[in-house]
C-alpha cells in the first residue's frame, strides 16, 4: 500500500474536490484538485482522462509551437 502525504489525505478519505482550471475550445475542460493538484481532463462525453507526464510534456511543447508559428506569420507592416 502507498503512503499518503497529509496534503493528500483529504483525496484519499473523501476523493478529489475538483475544480475547473481551464475551458479548451473543443468543449473540454481541464480540472484540477484543490487539495493534491491532480489534473484531469474531461473528452466531448464527460468521461474523466488522467494527463500523464508525458501528455502534459506533449501538450506543452505543442502549445509552444503554436505560439511560436503565430509569431512567426503575423505581418509585419513598416
């Protein structure tokens, strides 16, 4: 069995008290747990997904590179 931090307790004993963190343009949300800051993502259904390491690594670089290509096409007017 895992030992539980006293940050997660709350979590472990009564479950995650989320609270919506970010609205995406697909009509998914992100939520993030008040006590333990876990993250998860909500699809089109409603259904829970857990953001991996890995996805989170993923999703930044890709915001990244959207930023960076905004950037790069804006006109420049002299």
């Amino acid at each position: 069995m895992k030992s539980t931090t006293s940050k997660a307790l709350p979590c472990a004993v009564f479950g995650h008290n989320y609270v919506k963190s970010k609205t995406n343009s697909d009509q998914t949300a992100e939520l993030t747990c008040s006590h333990c800051n876990t993250v998860v993502k909500t699809d089109a259904s409603g259904n829970f997904e857990d953001l991996s390491v890995s996805n989170k690594h993923i999703q930044t670089t890709l915001r990244q590179l959207f930023h960076l290509k905004l950037q790069t096409n804006k006109p420049k007017f002299s």
